[in-house]
C-alpha cells in the first residue's frame, strides 16, 4: 500500500518497495494506491520500469484503487492498457487467483 506522494522524493521508496517483492520472489504484486494523492510522470516511469522486471519472472503489477488524476496521466502517457487497474484491492486480488486456477 502506498501513501503520499509518487513524486522525485517517493519514487525512490516505490521502487525499493517494489524491489524487495522481487528479492522475495513475490512476482504477483497489487499495489493499492488509494493513499497516493500524486502521481508525476516520474512516479509512473518507476511503475513502468518495476512492471518490467516482474514480468521477466512471469510476474505482473496491478493497481488498484488509481485516483482519477492517476488514471488521466496514464491515458495521456499511451499506458492506460499496460497496466490492468482495478476499483478495489480485492478485486486485483481476485483477478490473480482466477489467473492460477
């Protein structure tokens, strides 16, 4: 769960955060964003690059719980269907479980 804001001074954490799921071997990853008040075309970037390296394990990275301005600024970058996003964190979840069945 991420809070705050995604901007040049929280982009490292994210991207350390979302590193250590890839150090633990969790490839899987919903990441609830529903305590993020912004998100810079940087923020985005990181996403991008850790979605990356998820799926060269056969991983992937959801989000859940994107404001609108989220939701607007991937639209404007071209990555509005790079990312799966879903409305809540259980149903991102939901969604993995009916992908392993």
């Amino acid at each position: 769960r991420v809070q705050g804001e995604i901007d040049e001074d929280g982009i490292n954490a994210l991207r350390l955060g979302l590193m250590a799921c890839i150090v633990d071997r969790r490839y899987h990853v919903v990441l609830n964003l529903s305590g993020v008040v912004f998100l810079s075309y940087m923020g985005v970037g990181a996403l991008v690059e850790r979605l990356g390296q998820l799926r060269t394990f056969n991983g992937d990275l959801k989000l859940a719980c994107l404001n609108l301005q989220g939701r607007r600024l991937l639209r404007m970058m071209g990555l509005g269907h790079v990312f799966d996003c879903y409305d809540s964190e259980a149903s991102a979840v939901k969604q993995y479980q009916q992908e392993a069945a």
